[in-house]
C-alpha cells in the first residue's frame, strides 16, 4: 500500500500559520488523500528535523521564519528564484533522496497583485516599498521581472535599504524613511513589506498625503485583513490589494508539486481561510 502524501510547514514560532488550513481546504475541496501539518521546529534543530521529516517521507514542506535563510545549506538544489532571492520557502524531497528548495514568495505577491489588481501596469511608473527585510527582497525580484523600472526604497533602519541596493542595483533607490511621504508622489506602485499595521505591532504611520490616486497600494500584512495602511490609500481613491492572497498564491506551486494538482486560489479559497 502507497502511503498517503504528507507535506507540512516548518517555522517557530508556527501556531500562527494558515498554511495548514490552506492545504487541508485544498485537499477537501479536490478530494485529495494527503495530509498538511505545522511542525514547530527551533533553530539548532533545522538539519536534523528536516532530514527526519524526509526520512518519515514526506513530500515536501513549507518553510517560515525563522529558517528561509538557513534552509539553503541543507538542500543539494537551490533554484535560481531562491538563489536571487536569499531564502526558500519551498521544498520537495524527491524520490531519489536529493532536498529540492524553491521559493514562491515572489510569485505569491505578482499572481495576488495581478488578480486584485487586473489593470496594474508595471511600467507606468516606479514602485516604492516600505522594508527591507525578507519580504522585500521577494518583492523586489518580482517587480524586477515585471518590469518596473525604478524601485524605491524605505526603511527604518536605512543601512539595510542600502544593502539590498548594493545587491539588486541600479533599478533600486533608496530614501531617507522620515522624507519617504516625497517619494509617495513619483510613485505608481506602492507596498508595505513591513509588520506595521499587523494585529499587535505598531501602526504605519507615514503621512500618505503625496499618495498618487492612481496609484495601486498592496499590503502584505493580512492580519488584519484591511490594514489602516489599506484604508488610508482606499480614502485616497488607490486601488488596494490585501495580503491575504500572496498567501494563498505562494502555497500553490508546493501543493501542486506534493499533490499534484494545481490548486484555484478564487473567493472560495479566501473564505475558507
Ligand atoms: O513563504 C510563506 C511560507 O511558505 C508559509 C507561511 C506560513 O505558513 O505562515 C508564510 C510565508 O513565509
């Protein structure tokens, strides 16, 4: 008998993830056999737990903060999204023992932005990103291959906006986060790539005075769904996008590769999350 196919997510802290209720929608809704679970893994326990969850035979797992980045040492493939990128999010075990590790965050946030935003065209203009960190740099791979052809860079801590310029190049400017309300004005396209705004975390509190009305504004915080951020650009007249959907979007490439099928990601998935 052919076990059932097992994935799951790995991250600490996991209790947080919606991952499990994605794939368990998915698995229900395409009468799937196959299990999705959170596995909360620390640190100094990557390699082994990973190479655990391969030998149990699992077909892949999901990977979140804390171990995008540390993730990468123990695959023995590392895609050129994934190596662009710094991080992976995705892993598949293949059935000749190699660790397969892939990241879908950068497409997570094009196919959210394309479905939310149908109209969005890349090169009207630049697009400007609060953050540096994680998110960011998906985020701006994404962008690059769409075409934008200037990304504008904020962030608290400006050092590492600075860094992330040094590595992606001259397509990337970097401003001061206190003038960042200026940049707002040549801006086409505009995401928080931050936590402020999530449930807990401090608000976003730039001036969004010098937001273009024909700007699309997207969030990559979903919990709350409308972020303050969001409603702001909304008051303003933007076309807004919520986070909820890079979410689901990034999930579909591992479901379809652990399961195999390709997932939807359409009203019915949002409400089911
Ligand atoms: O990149 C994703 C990851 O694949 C899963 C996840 C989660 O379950 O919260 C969040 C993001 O890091």
């Amino acid at each position: 008998m052919t076990q059932k196919p097992r994935a799951g997510v790995i991250g600490n802290p996991i209790g947080h993830s919606l991952s499990p209720k994605l794939h368990g929608y998915w698995l229900r809704r395409y009468r799937l056999e196959g299990e999705y679970t959170a596995i909360q893994v620390v640190e100094d326990q990557l390699e082994a737990r990973v190479r655990d969850l391969q030998a149990q035979g699992f077909a892949g797992i999901n990977v979140t903060i804390p171990h995008k980045v540390n993730i990468l040492q123990i695959a023995d493939h590392v895609s050129d999204r994934a190596t662009l990128i710094g991080a992976a999010n995705t892993i598949t075990f293949t059935d000749d023992g190699r660790i397969m590790a892939d990241n879908t965050d950068a497409y997570g946030f094009m196919a959210n932005l394309k479905q939310g935003a149908p109209a969005w065209d890349p090169k009207a203009g630049p697009a400007m990103i609060f953050g540096a960190g994680g998110a960011a740099r998906a985020i701006i791979v994404a962008l690059a291959e769409a075409g934008v052809p200037e990304i504008i860079l904020t962030n608290r801590t400006r050092s590492k906006a600075d860094a992330l310029k040094n590595e992606f190049g001259q397509r990337v400017r970097v401003v001061d986060w206190v003038q960042a309300d200026i940049a707002l004005e040549d801006a086409t396209t505009v995401i928080n790539s931050t936590s402020l705004g999530m449930k807990g975390a401090a608000d976003f509190k730039v001036p969004l005075d010098r937001l273009q009305s024909s700007a699309t504004v997207t969030d990559i915080v979903y919990n709350p769904l409308r972020t303050p951020f969001l409603n702001a650009a909304e008051a303003k007249g933007c076309t807004t996008v919520d986070g909820l959907g890079m979410l689901l979007h990034q999930g579909v490439p591992g479901f379809e590769r652990w399961f195999g099928q390709r997932p939807q990601v359409d009203e019915d998935t949002r409400r089911a999350i």
